[in-house]
C-alpha cells in the first residue's frame, strides 16, 4: 500500500512512504523508474 505522506511541496517535490520505505520525488524525475520501484517494493510486503 503506498501512502503519500506530505503533499507536493513548493519545492516542486512528493514524499512517499511504501512500507519502511520513504522516496522523495522531485520534478523531472523517471516516471517508468518511479513505477518500477513502486511496484517493487508493494510486492515486497
């Protein structure tokens, strides 16, 4: 389950919590990578 912890920010960032894990996305980041990573670590629960 993915939780988006803080809404975008000013900064032009998002901050997710997926389990243990805490990724900072920032503006010009992979959109195919982030999936990946998404689905990666949903699956690892």
């Amino acid at each position: 389950m993915v939780h988006v912890v803080a809404a975008a920010r000013p900064t032009g960032s998002l901050s997710v919590r997926i389990g243990a894990a805490h990724v900072e996305v920032r503006a010009g980041f992979d959109r195919a990578l982030l999936r990946e990573l998404v689905e990666t670590l949903g699956g690892a629960s």
